[in-house]
C-alpha cells in the first residue's frame, strides 16, 4: 500500500516560527555586526599603536632660539584633588589672579576630576579669573574654556590622556615632573621627582603650554601677541637639553629617545618607573643587561598602586634576573619617571607601558651632561635604594597564573 506525505520545506518551517523569535534572531545578528564595529572602532581610535620616526630631532625642528612673561603662570596638569595640597595651589594662584598675574591652565578631565569632586577647586580659580581649558579623554569632547566650551565633533581627544605635568612661570623659570597637585605626593605614600629648569629650554616649554593651551580652545591674548612669553633668558645655560613631548597619533619623540638611550648605553643604566610592562622596552632593557651594562631599576613593591602592573612585571622577573638586571622594589608607591644611561637623563611624566609611550599626552626633558647624570644617581637613585630591596616573585601557581595572565594583557595596561 503506498501512501503520500508532504515533507514541510524551508519555507514552510519558517513559516511556522514565531514571529518574534525571527526578530530576536535578526536583532541578535544585527547586534553582533554592532558590537564588531565598535569594537572596531575603539580599537582604532583608542588601543591602536601608532609610532611615526619622531627622534632625533630633524634638522628645521623648532628650537629654544627661535621662540620670544610678564607675570604669566602657565600650568600642564593631569591630576588634582581636593586636600591639602590642591587647596593650597588654589589659594596662591587666586590670590596672584587677583593680584594681575595672568594664569592659564590645561588640565585632563579624568585626572583632575573636573566635573565631580574638583569642581569647587575649579569653581574657585574660574571666579578668580584663572582660565582653564580641559582635555576630555571621556564624552563628550567639549572645546574652549571650561563650562563654556562648544562641541568637537571631531571627538579627537577620546581615549588620550593628557599625562603631562608642567609649570612655566614668568617664562623663566620650570618644572616638569611626574607628581601631581594630591596629597599623596607630599606624605609618604608616593615617590616622585620634578626638575627645575632654566635657560633656553623655558621657551621651548612655554611654546608646548600655549600651542596645547590654544588647540583645546582657550582663548588667545587680549592683545593677540605672544612676544612677551617668550623672554631672553639673562643666562641661556650651557647644559644641552632638550623637551621631548609625545602627542597622540604616533609622534612620540620621548618614547623613541628612551629606546634609544637604552639600547646606546654601555656602562650603566638605571631607571625609576612604576609601570615597565611595554614589551619593547622590556626587551631593550634586558638586551642591555645582555650586552654588560649595570642596569638598576626601581619598581614599586606590593604598594603599588596598578597591581595589574606590577604582576606583569613579576612575570619578566626571571627573565630580568637571567639578564644579570638588578631589580628593586620600592617600600611605597615609586611614580617617578627617570632614565639615566650613560651620561644621559630623561625625567617627566613618560611611564614605560602602552599607554604613556603612545597613546597619551606626555612630556620630558633629555639632558646630556656627566654632572647632572651623577646628581641625578646621587640624589634620585641612590635615595630610592635605601628604601628598596630586591625584587622577589611571590610564590605558588595562582600567584604565576596571574602574573602570566596581566603579562599577556599589556597591550591594555
């Protein structure tokens, strides 16, 4: 007996599928081909390393000579909080606002924490006449002078930290460093470093401060001359130095003379820096090991404050340690920034992880000079080794585990 039945085609099983789960099914495809592109997108415009030849300098290079305060202060700052350190900055520079000193300051928007907990700070200087323009590394770009800046539609600073902190005052006299205006710096728990300029160099830096200062929209001079910012230095120095300030987008001039004093140094080489987890920098600082070059560095022991960090670097121990590198865990949290290789120093705000080198807004000065070089190992090195001791991994597979694993992500640190 041979009977006939239908088989259901495609077409007829679709047919008999709810409705709605033919659209949660288009939404859920849809949906991934989004979150593809975005992630895309923040890859591209936020995680991409991009390194354009930045050093050394090329021979039409703006110099110090070819830059021109009265009473100016001029400040780069990525962190500032309520406490005492921020609320006595504040009270000195409104008490020179009200006093005619013109006051000009380029802050970053997560650092300073401008909108949440700092904003009485800012409030204060803004009645005082201070004009502050901010770097927003979150939504929504917003250029011009804060609380009245219009929208970049070019959102060209999200994901970029400005990590810089400097001062120019009068143009005559700087500092570039690493410490910011919190509290932390002044009691113990941070250890950090600031160098003192004068010469030359102050007009290579008041060019950095106003050229930032102007591309986040601040306001030009009531006159619209800038002469007066740029003073002949009474003494223009003799020690060669020069400003290296990475800039988004691959121009990063300081992060390429660090690899290149590195891989340069014969005798010896020693370093200060809370985050080394850059692949590169690691290689170049145990080739140098490699090569018989007394290599020091300092770290920040458990009280480091990215642990993240600090467990990538753990994991490079024994590769250090095979290289003969001696490394030192500081008792507190070791923020500073300082190489000296040789007879050369760089010191600012230029931490040796994927984000300072270049992704950020960061700044530095190279000097080149024996005498500064032994200062710097004598007063900076030399302080931090008697508060260190020798680096040590921690013991046990979820301790090796971790470390494997923060090692693997330093792309993202």
């Amino acid at each position: 007996m041979t009977t006939n039945a239908r088989v259901p085609d495609a077409q007829g099983r679709r047919n008999r599928t709810p409705a709605w789960r033919r659209w949660l099914s288009r939404f859920r495809w849809f949906s991934f081909r989004v979150f593809l592109v975005l992630l895309f997108l923040v890859w591209w415009f936020v995680l991409r390393i991009e390194e354009r030849p930045s050093w050394p300098p090329l021979p039409d290079a703006v110099t110090a000579a070819q830059a021109r305060a009265e009473s100016t202060i001029h400040i780069l700052m990525f962190s500032m909080t309520p406490g005492e350190v921020a609320d006595s900055v504040v009270d000195v520079l409104v008490g020179r606002a009200e006093g005619g000193v013109e006051i000009r300051m380029v802050v970053d928007r997560y650092g300073a924490k401008v909108y949440d907990e700092s904003q009485p700070l800012f409030d204060r200087l803004q009645a005082a006449g201070v004009k502050v323009v901010v770097n927003d590394i979150f939504p929504v770009d917003r250029d011009g002078p804060l609380g009245s800046g219009k929208i970049d539609w070019w959102q060209d600073e999200l994901g970029n930290a400005d990590h810089r902190k400097m001062l120019v005052i009068d143009g005559e006299i700087g500092w570039i460093g690493g410490a910011g205006f919190e509290d932390h710096f002044a009691d113990g728990r941070y250890h950090d470093t600031f160098a003192r300029m004068t010469g030359d160099i102050l007009r290579q830096m008041q060019l950095v401060f106003l050229t930032s200062f102007h591309v986040l929209g601040g306001p030009a001079p009531e006159d619209g001359t800038l002469e007066r910012y740029f003073p002949e230095p009474d003494d223009r120095g003799t020690i060669p130095a020069t400003l290296l300030h990475n800039v988004p987008d691959g121009f990063v001039p300081g992060t390429q003379a660090i690899g290149e004093i590195i891989d340069s140094a014969h005798e010896r080489l020693d370093i200060l820096n809370p985050y080394l987890t850059d692949p590169g920098m690691l290689d170049r600082v145990i080739d140098a090991g490699q090569r018989g070059v007394d290599v020091t560095v300092v770290v920040p022991g458990t009280a480091s404050n990215v642990p993240p960090a600090r467990d990538a670097l753990q994991h490079n121990y024994a590769r250090l340690s095979d290289a003969s590198v001696g490394v030192f865990e500081y008792d507190a949290v070791m923020h500073a920034k300082v190489i000296v290789a040789d007879d050369t120093v760089i010191i600012g705000t230029i931490n040796l992880d994927a984000w300072a080198l270049y992704r950020n807004h960061e700044i530095a000065v190279l000097i080149d000079d024996p005498a500064v070089a032994q200062e710097a190992r004598n007063v900076l090195l030399d302080d931090a080794l008697s508060r260190s001791a020798p680096a040590e991994s921690e013991d046990g597979i979820w301790n090796d585990v971790q470390n494997w694993f923060w090692d693997k992500l330093v792309y993202f640190l």
